[in-house]
C-alpha cells in the first residue's frame, strides 16, 4: 500500500548519466537504504520519487500513486527531507517547525506525538535561530520538519552526511522508531557502516549502477572469497608489501587492520606468515574473517 | 488560509530580521528625493535659442553676439512672431528665447517642463548679457513656460516613485524567491500540498506594503520639504501605485523563473528593470528627444506610462478619465506578466 | 622529534560561551594527527585558530614556529588547507586551479608547470587536464584538493573532512597521498568522521565541550578505554558530552 515501486528508472543531465535502468521495490513499512558514494545519483533518484525531476525513461509508483500523473497526491502523502538541510537559518527552531507544520495545513500539536522523541532534544534551544544551531541539532530539527504531517512515506537523502558518529547513531534509533510506527522509510547515507540498520539495501555507484539489491546480511554472504584481517607493527609498509605479494588478489586499509583476498587459499596464509616475517615485520596476526558491507562494495567497483 | 497567513509570517520575519537591508529599503526614499531634490544639475552646453526682435534696434544684434561667443549658446534662428517661438519649443528645437519688445523690454523665456535645466539658462544668459543690460538700459523680465513655479521636484517625484516601486516589488521579490531556490528550501516547498501561487503571492505581500510605505514617505517629503502640492486625488496616486507594483511584482516574478542565483536576479533585475526606469522613462531625459528606436523601446517601459499618469493626476490635477489609456496599458501588462511567469513557473525543478 | 604544533590552554570565547577550553598539545613533525569530536565539540573553531583565522582568546599556540597572535601572516605562508566545503573552483579546468594556487603560494610558471605535470600522473588526471572541476567525481576532485593544497610543500596541511561522501576506493587512495605527504616530512591535522580513518592517525585527540578528553595512539587509546576499534572510543568519550550545541 504504501510501497514505493521503480521499474527501469533512467535519467541524464546532457552527457552525464545520472541514474542507469533502476529498478526497485520497497515493500509497505520498509526501512531502505541506498547506500552509495557521492555521484551515485541518490539525490536524482530522491527528486524522481518525490515528484521534483521527471525520469528520462521508465515508471514508478509511491503509495500506487504514479510520480508523474498524481503529483498532487504524491506530494500530500510524502515528507521529504533534502541533502543539505533545508531550513530557513533566520526563523527560530519552533518557528521553523511551525511553519512546515502549516504548509502541510496541521499544527504542531497535532502531531506532537510523532515527533516529540526527536522534538524534546532540541526544544531547549527552540528560540535560537537554526542558522546557529550545529549539524546534528539541524539534521533533528530537518526531520522534524519532514514528519510534522505525518507522511506516509520518508525520504531521507544523505541525512547524515557530515554528522559525527555517536549523533549518527542517535539518528538511526529514531528512524527505528518511526518504522515501528508503520512509516515507510527511504534513506540513503554514503556511510557503508550504516547499511546494517536497513532492512534491505541498494548498493549503488557511480553514474547510478545498481551494484546489488537484497538484506544487509545477503549481501555480506554474497561475498564469496574468503577475507583476511592482516595487522603488524608498522601497518602502511605492510600495506605496500600485501599488495606486493604475488599471492594478493586484493587489500585494502580498514581501520586497524588491512582487509585481504587471495588468489588460492588455505595453503598460501602459511606462505605469506613466512613472507611478512622475511620482510621484517614483527608482531604479525592474520585472521579470518566475515566480509562487511563496504569490502561487498568495493569488490563488486 | 492559515498556510497563506504563516507563509506571508515568515516572510515578515525574513525581512524584519535582515536589519540591514530593511533600513536601506526604508531609508533608500528618503535618500533619492534629497538626492534629486538638492544635489543634481544639469549641464547646459550650446543651447539652441531664438530671438522675436519688434525693436529693430541695432543694439539687440549685440545681445545675440554676446550669447553666441558663449559656449552655452547658439543662435536657431529669428522669429517674426510668438506663434512660432511656441511651435519651436514644443518640438524640443529651442531651449531658450529672446524677446525684445518695441518699447525695449527685454524678455528671456524658457522651458520650465525640466525646471533645473530652465532655471540654469536663464541664470547663465542673465550673467552673460549683464554688461550688456546696464549699458543699453533695457528692462528685463523672465518667463517659465508650463511650470511657473519652477519646481524641479514637479519632474522627479513621480520618477522616483516610478523607482523605488521596481526595486523594491521587482527586484526583492525577484531575489526573495531564487533566494528559496538557493538555499534547497524550494524544494521542500514544492513537495508539499503548497500552492505554487500562493508561495508566490506571499513573497510580493510584504513587498508590496514596503512599497506602499515608501510612496506615502515620498508623498509626505514632497508635499512638505519640497513643496510640491498634490493637486489631483491622492487616492488615484496611491491607486495608480498600486497597480504599477503589481506590474513589477510580476516583472520580478517572471525573472524568478529564469534565474537560479540571487546575484543573476539581482544583475538582471538592473539591466532589465533598473536602467530603463531611470533612462527609457522621461524620469531624467525627454523621451521625446530620443531616436525613434528608443521611444518604441520606451513604450513597453512600465515606469513610463506610470510616471506620465502620476503627473497628471499629482501635478495637473486630472481625474481618472484622462489617464484611462495609461491605465489599460499597465493593466493589461500586468495580466500578461502575470500569465507568463505561473506559465513558466516551474513545479518540478 | 620536533614539534610543528604547540599549544598552551588555548582558548576562545564567544561572549560567555567557551568554544575552545585549555586545550593544551603538540604535535609532532611529519605525524598524521587525527583531531576527533562531535559535531559542536568546538574542533572547527580551534583549527581556525590554528590556521590563522581567528585570535585567541588566552593561551599560547605555535605553529610550524610561529605565534598565533603575532605571526598570523607567517603562519598562512607555511600551512596549507583544504576542506570538504569548500576545495577547488568548480568553475575552472583541472589546470587552471592548479595554475591558481600555485600562483597563489608563489610558485614559478616553471614550477607550476612542473607540478601540473606531476599531479596529473599521479592521480590518474592527464586525460582530465581541460576536465572542469565541476564534471569530476567528488573523490577525483578532493584527490586534486589535496595536492593543490601541499603545492608548496607547506609544514603542515589542514584537512577539514576530506573524505565526506567519497566511495570507499577513492578514499582509501585519499589517506595513501596523506601518507605520501607524510613521508616527505608534511605534517598533516585531519578531521574526520569515519572512525576508520582514525585508525591511520599516528596519534589522535578526541575533543568533547571544548576540552581534550583524550590523547594518544589509538592503540594505546583501545587499551585505555577498553574498546575493540576507535569507533568504540569515540562513542565512550563523545556520549559524556553535556553541551548539546554551540
């Protein structure tokens, strides 16, 4: 009912591709992520759903509602909170608020109840102009503005992008608790690691490929190499020498420890023990372990 | 109605909270009336002039010499009687005349319809002829034409009116709106129930109401720091400034529609709007003096058509039904603007 | 080891409120130091201070050896900056912004040509060259940012959240050009928000109200707090926070 549909979806700005044949189906209640780097054609795909931007080719639908026959509809049954956080930086907080609460004819304390989680953080400060409130206080406040009328869907484009982690976090709680109240969530993040809050994901690239479509936890098993944690003292000339091993399929850097598929397995972790040792580095551990999402996505770039 | 009163809310706090340009706004009336009213002159260069000669009195040729070796003045021609003086000076050719009575008055008339530009001649050819005067004794008297009190302001007032309602309704509504544009808030106003109108009506309201204050702030400076009566309905001035606001909101919300950045509505606001209000429409130069090209181009020019019915209702005292053709001029381009930009404004990106 | 950074309860004020509180730290010569805190934590104000940007309110800072009151010039000359806002001209080609800087930090045309050469091999560009910054991936044009912003070899670099929004590749290669830089003796202070690249950090500070709650290694940092990875630290020392906003 209030799914979102998108069938072969495709759209270019003069000779740059912006979204490529998408496809997807987001079921009633869902919590969807569209996980993709900048350049990947989230926000394309955002303003096609949201009735802004007319596809070049292809269909889609939001609530059974066509996005380009029943804009108006669409419009009333969607909140829709933009990339950069559009507020007005001279209104007040409440201000704010109370102005997108009536442009979508309702009032605060009509729905004070859906927002009022996320609202009683930035009540405080609801005198203070949102041009001087920081980042995670805007994004709280943007989508309090996006929920004020109760949509039954909500797009979210990149609401966290340049927020720090523990407000990250904080944020993706909130959208757990909306979902529970039955509302269907689209929500892209170029943060891989947020891809496990989602019910289901779209791994997205640049020029707007669709990588792959399915739960976080299919897509982690999808990866079907095993993968290696390597750590040693010094860790960037580790890094060099990994990938200067005849053996190495692939490395990369992941936080503390460097991410590693090789081109046979089993025997070759003994080899190459013997080769970092050879090289001099000391302490070396390698481990086995689960793929994440972002070394799925990197292997499938 | 409530969506539409908390928009045009908001739109009160963006401009009461933008401290600086509110006081420009309000202040920028104030600053061109003095401006127009004290500070600007006009030059006078090789003013063409004509001599009505009934002494035929030798001593006249002298006058006309003195003038000539003037770089102010240069002799038309000579005239047989004041008919023709009246022609002369209706078809822009003269800008000044002697006339020499039988019994030796000297009389020196000028076109008072631009009073700066009058006063200053008659000033010049008094002091050039002065040595003249005293010696050969004649009596001297001059005459304004059209405008006797010889009040500059008569000019000005309607042009500045004619002014500050483009800025301020065209230009800030113009800018208020790709403002929206810029700062991504646009798109969320799109994606909700929202009527593109009424987003649009409740960016030209405040405006409107600014503009509606600095044209009472011009009436009141004229009336009483330059002395300028308001002859005709004042109702009608405010009437008529009323309609022609509407003509420029509309103007500026067509420019919304072409432009994305405040800087370019801002530029094109200037270019468009700004230099032919203050060159196309007889505000500063006479429209009749200029080529041909110019006086079509004039026609279209809104401030133009305002200022012309201003005059007549402020300053000659006329009553609606004489201004009634610059009435369905304006009317009919704020129809047309109008339709133009809901046409072209876009409810998608 | 020298240090190229040094402060001394440096702080900042903005009527009653403490931006920056006594932050006291150094940071060493050719080191990757991770500046770390939440949105609000005040690191942005402190790295304008650093950068020149904006006077102190009390304390003592150096940088690259010169007085943060004083020598504001000086400082500018031997630092460079790039941030995630604000990198490159989108409306000028990939030679022109490199054109630009270099002769804004008063390279030679023979140097500038040079260097053009040099970063358009090295970053995969040549193709790119009459490319409008505009057009190129946001990962590309930080990658260029990058370079340009270590043009002239500066002592230390400034990187306001380079990596924001970029694909997880082209990140990984971002933080390998900060290790370039920093085998050739460029200091480099980041921002980030990804707690993996904390990792790469030689040592890193966590900021929270305006105060350094911590500073360390991250390895020494995980045993302190008792955590698997940065992420974990980062949450144990940001969640204490009690300044909501700034």
């Amino acid at each position: 009912m209030n799914g979102v549909h998108i069938q072969n979806i495709s759209k270019k700005y003069g000779s740059v591709t912006a979204l490529q044949t998408i496809s997807l189906n987001i079921g009633d209640g869902e919590l969807f992520g569209l996980i993709g780097p900048d350049g990947a054609g989230k926000t394309t795909l955002f303003r096609i759903l949201t009735t802004l931007l007319l596809p070049d080719s292809g269909s889609a639908s939001v609530c059974g509602l066509d996005i380009i026959k029943d804009l108006k509809e669409i419009r009333m049954r969607v909140g829709y909170m933009p990339g950069r956080f559009s507020l007005y930086q001279d209104l007040t907080v409440e201000e704010n608020l109370s102005f997108f609460a009536s442009v979508f004819n309702t009032t605060i304390a009509d729905n004070y109840e859906l927002v009022r989680d996320i609202y009683v953080q930035i009540e405080p400060f609801k005198h203070r102009r949102a041009g001087k409130l920081s980042g995670g206080m805007k994004q709280k406040l943007a989508l309090c503005c996006a929920l004020i009328h109760r949509p039954d869907v909500l797009f979210l484009d990149e609401p966290t992008t340049g927020v720090d982690p523990v407000s990250r976090v904080e944020f993706w709680d909130m959208l757990d608790k909306l979902k529970r109240q039955g509302i269907t969530i689209l929500v892209s993040t170029p943060y891989m690691d947020e891809a496990s809050r989602c019910d289901r994901i779209a791994l997205l690239m640049r020029s707007g490929v669709c990588l792959s479509v399915d739960t976080p936890e299919g897509i982690r098993r999808s990866f079907n190499k095993p993968l290696y944690a390597v750590r040693a003292k010094n860790m960037y000339p580790l890094l060099e020498e990994l990938r200067n091993y005849e053996g190495t399929l692939s490395c990369y850097a992941f936080g503390d420890s460097h991410h590693l598929t090789l081109k046979s397995y089993k025997k070759d972790i003994i080899h190459l023990q013997s080769y970092l040792k050879e090289k001099g580095f000391t302490n070396v551990t390698i481990e086995s372990i689960e793929a994440g999402i972002e070394d799925c996505f990197i292997n499938e770039m | 109605m409530r969506q539409f009163g908390s928009f045009i809310r908001k739109e009160f706090y963006h401009i009461l909270r933008d401290k600086r340009t509110m006081t420009i706004l309000l202040l920028m009336p104030i600053i061109l009336i003095i401006l127009f009213g004290y500070a600007i002159t006009t030059e006078i260069k090789q003013s063409p002039f004509v001599v009505l000669d009934n002494s035929f009195d030798t001593r006249t040729n002298q006058l006309i010499e003195q003038l000539q070796a003037s770089e102010y003045f240069t002799l038309y021609s000579k005239v047989s009687n004041v008919e023709e003086i009246e022609n002369l000076f209706r078809q822009g050719k003269i800008r000044m005349a002697l006339v020499v009575s039988p019994t030796n008055d000297l009389q020196i008339l000028a076109d008072a319809t631009d009073p700066n530009e009058a006063a200053a001649l008659i000033q010049y050819a008094q002091a050039i002829l002065s040595s003249q005067l005293s010696t050969f004794n004649f009596q001297l008297s001059t005459h304004l034409l059209y405008n006797p009190q010889m009040k500059s302001a008569y000019n000005f007032v309607p042009g500045v009116m004619g002014l500050i309602l483009i800025l301020i309704c065209a230009m800030m509504t113009s800018v208020g709106i790709v403002k929206e544009k810029e700062m991504g808030t646009m798109e969320v106003l799109l994606v909700s129930p929202m009527k593109p109108v009424y987003i649009v009506l409740a960016k030209a309201t405040p405006y409107l109401l600014i503009s509606l204050i600095n044209i009472i702030t011009i009436l009141l400076l004229s009336r009483f720091l330059l002395e300028v009566p308001i002859v005709g309905s004042i109702w009608l001035v405010l009437g008529l400034s009323v309609l022609y606001a509407l003509v420029a909101l509309s103007l500026g919300l067509l420019i919304s529609t072409i432009t994305d950045t405040q800087q370019a509505a801002m530029l094109i606001s200037w270019v468009v709007l700004m230099l032919p209000v203050m060159l196309l429409s007889g505000m500063i130069f006479p429209i009749e003096n200029m080529p041909w090209i110019l006086q079509i181009i004039s026609d279209i020019v809104p401030a133009k058509w305002y200022i012309i019915a201003v005059k007549d209702v402020m300053i000659k005292g006329l009553g609606a039904e004489t201004i009634l053709k610059e009435i369905g001029i304006l009317a009919l381009m704020f129809v047309t603007l109008t339709a133009l930009s809901v046409k072209r404004f876009k409810i998608r990106l | 080891m020298k240090n190229v950074i040094e402060t001394d309860r440096l702080t900042k004020r903005f009527g009653i409120f403490t931006a920056v509180d006594q932050i006291s730290f150094e940071v060493e010569e050719g080191e990757i130091f991770g500046f770390l805190g939440a949105n609000g934590a005040g690191k942005t104000t402190a790295m304008r201070m650093l950068c020149g940007l904006s006077v102190p309110t009390s304390g003592k800072a150096r940088v690259a050896g010169f007085d943060v009151y004083k020598q504001q010039e000086e400082i500018k000359k031997h630092i460079g900056y790039m941030s995630q806002k604000f990198s490159l001209y989108n409306d000028l080609k990939v030679w022109e912004n490199i054109r630009l800087f270099g002769g804004i930090y008063g390279l030679s045309k023979k140097q500038i040509a040079a260097k053009t050469e040099e970063f358009l091999y090295a970053l995969g560009l040549e193709s790119e060259r009459d490319t409008m910054v505009n057009s190129l991936p946001l990962g590309w044009k930080q990658k260029l940012a990058f370079s340009v912003a270590v043009i002239h070899e500066p002592r230390i670099v400034f990187l306001d959240e380079p990596t924001g929004g970029v694909d997880p590749v082209t990140r990984r290669q971002f933080w390998e050009l900060i290790y370039q830089a920093s085998a050739r003796g460029i200091t480099t202070f980041v921002t980030t928000h990804y707690m993996d690249e904390a990792e790469y950090c030689n040592r890193v500070s966590i900021m929270v109200d305006g105060r350094i709650e911590a500073f360390n290694t991250p390895s020494a940092l995980k045993i302190t707090f008792k955590a698997n990875n940065m992420n974990e630290v980062f949450h144990a020392l940001a969640r204490k926070a009690q300044r909501i906003d700034n």
